[in-house]
C-alpha cells in the first residue's frame, strides 16, 4: 500500500477546497441556512409539533443529510472528473500507485470535506433554532457512513462521466428529488398508508430516518434496517468499483 501516494492525492484534494472556501463551503451553508430561515422560522412558526419535536428542529436531520448527499457526490466526481478533462490524469495514471489508493484518496477527502460540512451546518443551525443531539456517537457514525458512501457513488459517477452535464444529470434528477422525498420536511408517517409503503422504496428515507434518531430517539423506519440499507449501498458501490478495474477498465481523458 502506497501510503504517500494516498497522502498526497488527499491533501491536493484538501488543498483544492480551501482554495475554493466560496464555493466549496460559503454556498451550501448559506443555501441550507435559508432554510432554516423559509421553513424553520417563517413556515415552522406557524406548524404544530412532529413527534414532540418542534418543526424547525424537527427538518435539521433532513437538512443536514440534503446537503451531505449532494456535497459528497458532487466532491469526488468533480475531483476525478477535473484531471480527466485537464489533461492531468495522465500524471496520476504515470505514479506508482493502484486504483485502491486513488480510491482511497479522492473518496477520503471528498468525505473529509463532506463530514466538515456537515458539522458546520450543525453549527449554523444553533443560530436559527435550539436542538439536542440524544445519540452524538451514532450521529457521528451516521454521518460518516453516508458521506463515504456517497462520496464512493459521486467517484463512479465522475469515471462515467464525459462531460460536465453528465457530472450534475444524476444529482439533480434522481438524488435531490429523492431527499426531497425522503422524509427531510416530514415524517412518512404523515402520509396516507399507500403512500407510506412507496416511501419505503425510497433509499434516502432510510439514511434521513436514522439520523434523526441519532438526534431526538425518533424514527419512521427500524434502525437497524437503516443502518443495513446504507452498508448495503456501500457494499454495492465498492463491488462495482472493483469490477470495473478488475475489469481492464482505464481512466482515460
């Protein structure tokens, strides 16, 4: 194992984000804290209680997750992505290292950076409303399961991806739709029966349902399922990712 050559793809990764602080962390924080200003404060004000919980620390889980998914997917397919259309994938494809420590790295820092996120978000939303963390060892937990996941996704999207399109098709149509739907403003118990059984098809009802009961005890599905369904993924992605290499597959321009 080329442990210098992890370090260094992770830390040129690392790099990239504090050179890009606007974009890379300034953006998501200020988009996630208006809403926590439209729908903690100006709808949350005048909705009742979820589950004993107050509506506006009732979206913080869901909140949170929103933004951990789209930020994961987008840091690692971006950071492979970037040296295939630059031309600079030929320096990394030249260097003594394998496809399991350019995985490891880019999807490490892409991770990194995703967790930070999501710690600042946590941190933002103690300006706009008050919350309690009841499990913040499994709230970790949760937190770094998903972002890795995630970021393991946003690497295959970035090796299948030949254009910038292609980088925002899969999380704009299929993942945002899929949190929104997931449970992030609402519990899925809400819903007319029917409706709560398609719920259940959903992957990210699982993630969001765990999270939140990593914060207030609550959640519309069974933990363990949740937690089964998200190393299910992770099992799945790193299956793929070994089949593809395993398979003569080249990272090519």
């Amino acid at each position: 194992m080329n442990f210098y050559g992890i370090r260094a793809i992770y830390r040129f990764e690392m790099a990239r984000t504090f050179r890009t602080l606007l974009e890379s962390v300034a953006a998501p924080v200020l988009t996630t804290s208006l809403y926590f200003i439209v729908f903690g404060k100006a709808i949350g004000s005048r909705m009742g209680d979820i589950d004993s919980i107050g509506y506006g620390a009732f979206i913080i889980p869901g909140l949170v997750m929103l933004s951990l998914l789209n930020e994961s997917i987008s840091n690692a397919s971006f950071g492979i992505y970037m040296p295939k259309w630059a031309g600079t994938i030929y320096e990394l494809l030249s260097a003594p290292v394998s496809w399991i420590e350019v995985l490891i790295g880019y999807v490490g820092a892409a991770a990194t950076k995703s967790v930070l996120l999501g710690l600042l978000i946590l941190a933002t939303a103690r300006f706009f409303v008050p919350y309690q963390i009841a499990h913040p060892l499994w709230m970790m937990g949760f937190l770094l399961l998903t972002a890795i996941t995630f970021s393991l996704f946003g690497f295959i999207i970035g090796l299948w991806a030949d254009s910038f399109q292609k980088l925002q098709v899969i999380p704009m149509l299929i993942v945002t739709p899929l949190t929104f739907l997931g449970g992030a403003f609402y519990s899925i118990n809400m819903l007319p029966p029917v409706w709560q059984k398609i719920s259940l098809f959903n992957p990210v009802v699982y993630l969001i349902s765990a999270f939140r009961w990593s914060f207030y005890g609550v959640a519309d599905v069974d933990v363990v399922m949740s937690i089964g369904m998200t190393c299910g993924f992770l099992i799945v992605c790193l299956t793929f990712v070994w089949w593809v290499f395993k398979s003569g597959y080249k990272i090519r321009r």
